[in-house]
C-alpha cells in the first residue's frame, strides 16, 4: 500500500503549463509525411505539431520503422523514441523547483486550433511497445496525456498514461481543484483518481499495447479506456473540470528523475515505440470489431485487472505531496 500511494502522489505534481497556441513547432513537410505514413492516423493527419519544450533534436533522438514483430508475432510500423538523460531541455523542465535534471520531454501535440471543444465526444488510440525490464526506479514516464485548456492557456493535467516507479498508472480528474503558482504562471491542482493497472491481467510491456479511449469531454460525460480489446476502467462523470478545450499529446515525458539521482540511481534511455496514434469521431474509424468494445459497457462505471483504485487531494503547493486514499478495490468493485 505504501508504495502504491508514493506512486500516485508523485503523478499527482505532473506539471501544467500555460502554453498558449504560440508555443509549439510546425512540422517541416517531410516530418508530416513521415509522422502520417509511419504514426499519425485519422484526425491526428497533418495536425500534429511538436511541443516548443521538446529537448534538442539530434539523429538517435527518434527514427521511424517499417516492421517492428513483438514476442507474439505481431508486427507494426511506427516511430521510436530514445530519450536519453544527457537530453537537456527546456529549462523550466530541466531545472524546474531549482533542481536540474528534474524533468525532459519530446512530444507531439494538438496546436490550439486542432484540440477538442467541450462537450464534444472522440475516440483515440495509441498503441506503444516497451520492453519489458522497461526502468523507471525513483521517477515518471508519461507515454500520452491530455491537457484542460481554459480559454488559450493550459491550466490542469488531463488523463494520463504513466509508468511511475516502474508501475503502470492510468489517472484523470475529479471535479475539485485548488488554484497555485507553478514555474510558468498558475495551475489547477484536482482532485483525481487513480488507477494501478495489474499487469498480470494483461500484459503491457514487451509486446506491442493498444490501448483504445473514448471520452465525452463534459460535466455529464464519461470516460473509457480499453487495453488490447478489454475493458479495464468506465468512468461517467464531470471529466471536463470546467475546461473549453481539451488537448491531446503523446511521446515520452519524464519526470522527477531528481528523486532517482538523488539516492544514487541511474536514470538510463528511455526507449518507447508508438504506432497508430490517433484520434477520430468514431470507433471504428481507430478500430476493427467496435461492436465488441461498445458491448462491454454499461450505464455503470467500472474497473478491471487493477492492483488498486485511489483518490487524491493535492496539497496544492507547488511540489508537496498530496494526500490519498484507496477505496478498496478490488473488494469494492465499484470504487468510484
């Protein structure tokens, strides 16, 4: 339980930024050919744009591939990433809290115009290959996650993909929250729930992972998340947080490395690979055998194949812990 809950309490301090639609880079012709053949599908096409935080770019930094074959033989093209600690960033991430080496990222992202509006409903899929002795000892890797936008400013982190002390989180918001400063102006810390995911359910490392989500993007909306065709959480609720707009991001995000060097631990390459990022207005513009996906749900909301469920509040003072709760799952098998 102890450790569960660290988890959860750092994910909670992933940092939001008020990035305005200035603060990305366009793609150059050739990367959006490259981004729409290899990765990109749907209305993610032609759309994506890259983070104006990313680390520098260098050739080892990200390649693309034509056929990359998992353990079970499933193969796919796609894009790999090898983010190396040396990789020094941005420094409101590299020395954010006065503590270099805290956080680096290169990810791809929605530029404002291309993010959703409130009360709309999408469907999004990653898929995404790590191996398995896959390390994150001591600190976080964010594979994809959403940002709240409130007017033009990003102002919360959205629902979350992490691999935190070397466990599988899904995370997203609650309904309250509290306002405090951060490096980069003002965010809002919510209240969220937490979802470590049990691998032993399905597998989800060293074989390629699909994951499937669909979200209404509302105060009476849900949110869905599917791995490899089985519904693992169900969520109807206020998901929106008051938030406009609603952007999509992928790509690895690291973060609070500081708490791994600072007992000694290297924080070695990360290496991800994605394939068939997208986002579309219907299922079956993403997937093949929607009927089944859409009949694993019901008018409830639900978890499967978790170690845990918790709720946190944040402190809501820049990088001090929050305070969380497990709500008993999987004895409660309603938890939220």
């Amino acid at each position: 339980m102890k450790k569960i809950l660290v988890i959860i309490l750092s994910l909670l301090l992933l940092p939001s930024f008020s990035y305005a639609n200035k603060w990305h880079i366009n793609m150059k012709k050739q990367e959006k050919k490259d981004f729409a053949n290899y990765v990109l599908r749907n209305q993610s096409k032609d759309k994506m744009v890259f983070n104006l935080r990313n680390v520098p770019y260098r050739p080892e930094l990200y390649k693309f591939f034509d056929n990359l074959e998992d353990r079970m033989g499933v193969a796919e093209k796609g894009i790999e990433f090898n983010l190396s600690y040396s990789d020094v960033g941005d420094k409101l991430d590299w020395s954010r809290w006065g503590r270099p080496g805290f956080a680096q990222r290169f990810q791809i992202m929605e530029p404002l115009k291309h993010t959703t509006k409130k009360g709309k409903t999408k469907w999004y899929r990653v898929g995404y290959f790590i191996p398995k002795n896959f390390n994150t000892s001591k600190h976080n890797i964010s594979l994809f996650d959403f940002k709240m936008i409130y007017g033009k400013a990003e102002k919360a982190v959205g629902p979350s993909f992490n691999i935190n002390n070397n466990s599988i989180l899904w995370m997203w918001n609650d309904t309250n929250y509290k306002v405090a400063p951060n490096e980069a102006g003002e965010q809002y810390y919510f209240d969220s729930y937490g979802i470590h995911l049990d691998d032993r359910f399905s597998p989800l490392r060293g074989k390629w992972v699909n994951l499937l989500i669909n979200a209404k993007w509302a105060k009476d909306g849900f949110l869905h998340l599917w791995i490899d065709g089985k519904l693992r959480s169900s969520y109807f609720g206020d998901v929106l947080g008051g938030a406009s707009r609603v952007r999509f991001k992928f790509g690895p995000y690291r973060n609070y490395m500081t708490d791994a060097t600072d007992q000694g631990l290297e924080v070695k390459n990360a290496v991800i690979r994605y394939s068939n990022v997208g986002k579309a207005d219907k299922c079956d513009d993403l997937w093949s055998g929607c009927d089944e996906i859409i009949n694993q749900l019901t008018n409830n909301s639900q978890v499967h194949g978790a170690i845990s469920v918790n709720f946190c509040i944040p402190s809501g003072d820049g990088d001090k812990p929050a305070t969380c709760e497990n709500l008993g799952y999987p004895q409660n098998p309603r938890p939220f």
